[in-house]
C-alpha cells in the first residue's frame, strides 16, 4: 500500500495549481444591505474570498456578519461564520489564526441550533469537532463517534442538502480517519456514499480522484477483486481524458493520472496471468508518467519514481532485462537528487531495492542481488517494526473508540428509554384525565337527565293526584246526589255500584305507582323490608302519607270515608307500625 501514499501529495499540488491569481473583488456593501435573506446567504457563499489577502478577507466577513445581524438574518450569519473557517485568514499554524478558525465553528454549531438550522448545525458540529481532534484536543474515541453520527444524520438527510458546506469534505477526512484506523469497511461504506455524491467535475477533481484511488486500493489489496479494482483505474484515466490541462506547469499532472492508471491495470491484469496488450499499456502509462527535463517540480520526481517501481517489474516479467536494466538507473538518478535535493520517506525505496535484487538475481549477479535483497529487508524490518506498532496503536484506538461508541449508545439508549418511559407516563395521566374529565362530564349529563326525568315524574305525580282528587270531588258530588235522589224515593242500581267502587282501581294504582316509584324510586321497597306481611291496602295508604295528603284527601282517593282512614291508620298502629309521617290533618271531621 506504501505506493499510494504519494497520491494525497500529488492532489495537493494540484489543488495549489488551481488557484488564480486575479483582482480581488469587492463588496458593495448598499446593494448587500438591500439583498433579500435568501439572496444574501447565496452571495456569502458565492463569494471569492481566494482571490483577497488574509486582512481584506477578515474585514469584509466581518462587515457581511454585522449586516446580517443587523438584519437579523440568521442563516447568513451561519454562512459568514463558515466561510470564516474556509476563508485564508490568518495562520492556522499560530494561536491566533487557530483562534479565529475554532471560535467561528464554534459559534456556528451554537447558533445553527438555537436558530433550528439543522444542516448548518451538523456541518458546524462537525468541521469544528474535526479541527479539535487534528490540534489534538478531542480523542480518537470522540472522533469516532462524531464521524459516525454525522454520516449517520447526512445519509438521513440527503447528503444534497449539505452541498454549501462541502460534504466531499466531510466525506473524505471521514473516509480517511476510518482507513487510518484501518477499519476499511466502515470507510468503505463512506467511500460508496462519496461515490455517489462527488461528482466528475474540474471542481471536484482532488476529492473525486482521491475516492476513486481509495475504492481502486480497497479492492485490489483488500479484496483482491482485481476486475473492481481495474474498473476504477480506469475511471480515474477517463476523468483526466475528459478535463486535460491547459497551463504547461499543471499538465504534466494530467498526464500523470492518465498514464499511471494504465500501469496499475498493467500490473492488475499481470498478477490474473493475462498477458495481452500488457507489455503495450505499461509502455503508454510510463510515457505520460515520465518526468519532462525542464520540469523541477519536486512532485514530479516522486511521480516517475514511483510509476517505475510498477513499470520495472512488468519489464522483468516480459524478459526486457535490458530495458529494466536502463529503467533502474533512471529511477536510481532520480532517487539521487531526491536524497540530495529533498527529504523522502525512506521507506519509499524498499520497492526500488526489491526490483534491484530480482534484476541482478536474474542476471546472475548473485553479490549484487545479495546487496540489495539486504538493503531492503533492513528497511522491510524497520518499516514492519514501525508498522507493527502503528497497527497496535491502530487496533487500539479502534477498540477504545468502539468501546466509547458502545458506552455512548448505551447512555443514550438509557436516555430514550426514560424519555419513552416519561412520555408513556405523561400520556397515561392525560389519559386518565381525559377519562375523568368524560367520565365527569357523563355523570353531570346523567344527573341532568335524572333531573329532569324526576321533574317530570313529580309533575306527572302530580297531575296525577289532582286527576284522582278531581274523581274523588266528583264521587262526593254524585253521593250528594245519590242522597238526593234517595229521599225522593227513586233508586239507580249502576249509580249505586259507581259510588261504592274506589276510586284507586288496580289499573289506575299500577299506573300510579309506577310514577310514584319515579320520583321515590326506594320508597315502597324499603317499607316492605321494614314492615313484612304488608298488605295492599296498607301499602296505598303509607304510600299517599307520603305524599302527606290530608285525611279527607286520603278518604277521597281511596273512595271511604275519613273515618275508615283514621281507623285503618290505628290499625296500623296497633300492629306496631309507626306511620311514616304524622297525621298531615289530626283535626278531627266536624
């Protein structure tokens, strides 16, 4: 994998050549000021900061945040906040810059919350937890757990929804961090989610190119699924086919991802044992890697040198001795002036003595291959040693951050579950109240109903009473007459059998008791339990002492005289029964 790790560099040095070098432009701050919100957060974004030094930058930032607030344009104010981060401003190197930088992510990962700006708070949160974690003030296992979040809550989102806040960047120091760590399938995952949001455009080349080669790697070393691994070479050539260069400085770096692509499917297609056009495409890759004479970029030179550490072996394969003999020595001039000129990681040579080794080995030059094979396993051993502890460190940061991942999620599944539990509780109690309350309301309705059924029973009680007190008038009315009639001499059987019928007949006391029982519904109930063996009569008479009748009144609805209600009344007293009420009329009748 040591053969990639120039690749980080060369984008670098690409991303450097991009920049031009024009007028600086300015801010009209009248025009600013009239802007809608939505047009002033578009113009903050817009805007080409690259173009100013880092003071003029400063200044104009801070005149657009003080004319946000003043317009109290909160989403602007997060996207000044923000192009504070991305803007040259001073150092990063110093504390002030350093200052400058974490205080702006800061204050908008604080303000995109209070504001409820969800984007601006994730993107925030996260560029300004990353620069805690790269000046080694956050841990690994925080890291971790950011990382994590935030791709969760982006994928969540649609990761379109972040495209003012570079989500290739996030994307790709997410991606790296994991592959740093060596969890290649989590970066894997973050590498498919880049593929598909990084789009094949001038202005995204460095972060489409560096995915690309990390998908191309994961697949060759990891997986050695050298097809998958050989698909994303290719597309790595066809993007720098389709965006050449066109400055003479930075061409030589188009052609370099042109060329050495080619050389990677080379040596692809050599370890599956198909030889076919391999020798062809190797010669073509090493003629766009290879160093103009003019050209002392040192990125260059670490360029060639690295395309023909693949180049030479492909050569040997072949049996072109003679011209792996002469690419040697290129690639030992090259390695020359860089020990002179620059200092290269050592361990960069390993691949060079290797291929020295194998050459004087299949020349015959057993001292010379011996040589070789010996700088090169010093180097090996000491790589490994170093790798070794790296990969301990590695492992051990992985597990720490695993591990605080796991604690966390356990708090906050904690946290979720009281939270669920308050909200079912909360819900029970309004519940609960709820029932109350239409219980109450129920009750209130039944009593009302109750109410006015009873009106209506006493009412009809004592429509009732008047009606059998009108008979009762009318009896005494037609006995009159029947006393009349008498002394005159003549007689009426039916008029005779009409006075001496009651007036409560059966129907008329059901129909009458069933109103009474209306409006006291456990009167004649509790009266038989306190009086057992009472007879109708009996039950008539305590039933119209409760309506405290007077006695004539009494006599008149039961169709007798006030004298057989006074003696039915000591009757009953006789027998130990206590009347209800006293005597609503004790006077006697004249």
């Amino acid at each position: 994998m040591q053969r990639y790790e120039h690749v980080t560099l060369l984008l670098i040095c690409c991303l450097l050549g991009r920049i031009a070098f024009a007028q600086s432009p300015s801010l009209d701050e009248r025009a600013f000021r009239a802007m809608s919100d939505a047009e002033r957060y578009r113009f903050v974004h817009d805007f080409s900061f690259a173009k100013m030094d880092s003071a003029t930058a400063h200044a104009v930032l801070n005149r657009m945040q003080d004319m946000a607030q003043q317009k109290k344009d909160c989403r602007t104010v997060l996207a000044v906040k923000y192009r504070v981060y991305t803007a040259p401003l001073n150092p990063r190197g110093t504390l002030h810059g350093w200052n400058i930088m974490f205080d702006a992510l800061k204050d908008m990962e604080w303000r995109a919350k209070e504001c409820g700006f969800e984007v601006e708070e994730i993107a925030g949160h996260f560029y300004h937890n990353y620069e805690l974690f790269n000046y080694e003030r956050l841990s690994h296992e925080k890291m971790y757990v950011v990382i994590q979040k935030t791709m969760e809550k982006m994928e969540a989102m649609d990761f379109e929804r972040f495209s003012d806040y570079q989500p290739d960047e996030i994307l790709y120091r997410s991606i790296q961090y994991m592959w740093d760590l060596e969890d290649y399938e989590e970066a894997f995952r973050y590498l498919s989610f880049a593929e598909r949001v990084i789009q094949p455009t001038p202005e995204k080349q460095i972060c489409y190119t560096l995915v690309l080669n990390h998908l191309q790697i994961y697949w060759q070393e990891q997986k050695k699924d050298y097809p998958k691994a050989i698909e994303y070479a290719q597309k790595i050539r066809h993007f720098y086919l389709h965006f050449p260069k066109d400055d003479p400085k930075e061409a030589w770096k188009s052609r370099f991802w042109q060329g050495f692509p080619l050389l990677s499917i080379a040596e692809m297609r050599l370890a599956q044992g198909d030889t076919t056009g391999v020798e062809a495409s190797a010669d073509a890759g090493y003629e766009l890697t290879k160093r103009a004479e003019d050209n002392t970029d040192i990125f260059a030179y670490l360029a060639e040198y690295e395309a023909l550490q693949v180049y030479v072996p492909i050569k040997m394969a072949f049996g072109k001795l003679d011209e792996a003999g002469r690419l040697l020595q290129r690639a030992a001039y090259i390695k020359k002036g860089m020990g002179v000129r620059w200092e290269v990681d050592v361990f960069k040579h390993i691949k060079f003595y290797e291929n020295y080794a194998r050459y004087h080995a299949v020349r015959g030059n057993a001292a010379e291959a011996l040589r070789y094979t010996q700088d090169a396993s010093v180097l090996q051993d000491s790589l490994n040693k170093r790798n070794d502890i790296r990969k301990y460190e590695r492992i051990k940061q992985r597990l720490q951050a695993e591990k605080y991942a796991a604690r966390l999620q356990l708090v906050e599944s904690e946290r979720e579950l009281q939270k669920l539990l308050r909200n079912a509780a909360f819900i029970i109690v309004a519940l609960m109240l709820l029932l109350m309350y239409a219980w109450f309301h129920r009750q209130r309705y039944l009593r009302h109903q109750k109410e006015v059924e009873l009106d209506t029973a006493r009412n009809d009680l004592a429509a009732m009473t008047n009606s059998f007190l009108e008979k009762a008038e009318l009896v005494e009315n037609l006995r009159l007459e029947m006393s009349k009639i008498s002394a005159s001499g003549a007689h009426s059987q039916y008029l005779e059998q009409l006075i001496g019928s009651t007036i409560l007949m059966e129907g008329d006391w059901q129909r009458f008791r069933s109103v009474f029982e209306k409006v006291y519904p456990e009167f004649i109930a509790d009266q038989k339990a306190l009086y057992p063996g009472l007879t109708p009569g009996e039950l008539r008479y305590l039933v119209l002492e409760k309506l405290q009748l007077s006695t004539h009144e009494m006599a008149r609805m039961l169709g007798v005289s006030d004298n057989t209600v006074r003696q039915k009344r000591a009757r009953f007293r006789r027998k130990g029964n206590a009347a209800p009420h006293p005597d609503p009329d004790p006077t006697p009748d004249p």
